[in-house]
C-alpha cells in the first residue's frame, strides 16, 4: 500500500522541511499489505512469553531441522521436482520418527 499526502496542504506546513525533501511537497509512506499482522509478531516474539517459546523452538523445533539437514542428507535434495522432494522430506521425517521410538524403547528396557 502507498499513502500519499495532499501537496497542498503540505506546501503551507511548517514542518515540511524535516517531513520531505521532495520537490512537489508530498510525502509518500509504502507499508507492505501485511505490516499490522508482521508488527504484531515482532511485538509477541519480543514479549516475555514469546521470548521463552522462542527458547522451547530452538532447543526441540530446530535441533530436529539441524539433525535433518546434518545427519539425514536434508541438505541438498537427490531428485528433482516437488514430488521426488517431498518423498525425500518425507522418509527422512519417518527415519527420525523411527530413531525416537526406538529411543524411547531403549529407555522403557
């Protein structure tokens, strides 16, 4: 979106040398279509309980992105296309499903 002052009212302003330096004496202010929405997602990330559910996503949600690309070859994709893709995200999530359970029995005994 871009909102545009009116020239005429700005000309007589007294606050237009530090609003503008354009030649026609008209501000123009561009905000993305979803600014309100990315404003207040910085806010909630920024707040103290976002800042602690930022902390839970690094240690759980993006250790497993890291173990994928690291040690499961997430890296670089083998096969071209969405579908080859795809498969290949998806056997790599069940292989990590697999070394959870089997994680998780080991412990059972």
């Amino acid at each position: 979106r871009e909102y545009k002052s009116d020239p005429k009212l700005c000309a007589s302003c007294p606050l237009l040398d530090q609003c503008t330096r354009s030649k026609n004496h008209q501000k123009v202010i561009t905000r993305h279509l979803w600014e309100e929405f990315k404003e207040k997602v910085r806010l909630n990330r920024l707040s103290q309980s976002g800042k602690m559910l930022y902390k839970y996503r690094k240690e759980k949600v993006e250790r497993s992105f890291a173990d994928s690309k690291e040690l499961h070859g997430l890296r670089y994709c083998r096969l071209r296309g969405l579908h080859n893709a795809s498969e290949q995200v998806l056997l790599t999530a069940a292989c990590q499903n697999m070394k959870k359970i089997a994680t998780h029995l080991a412990k059972l005994g």
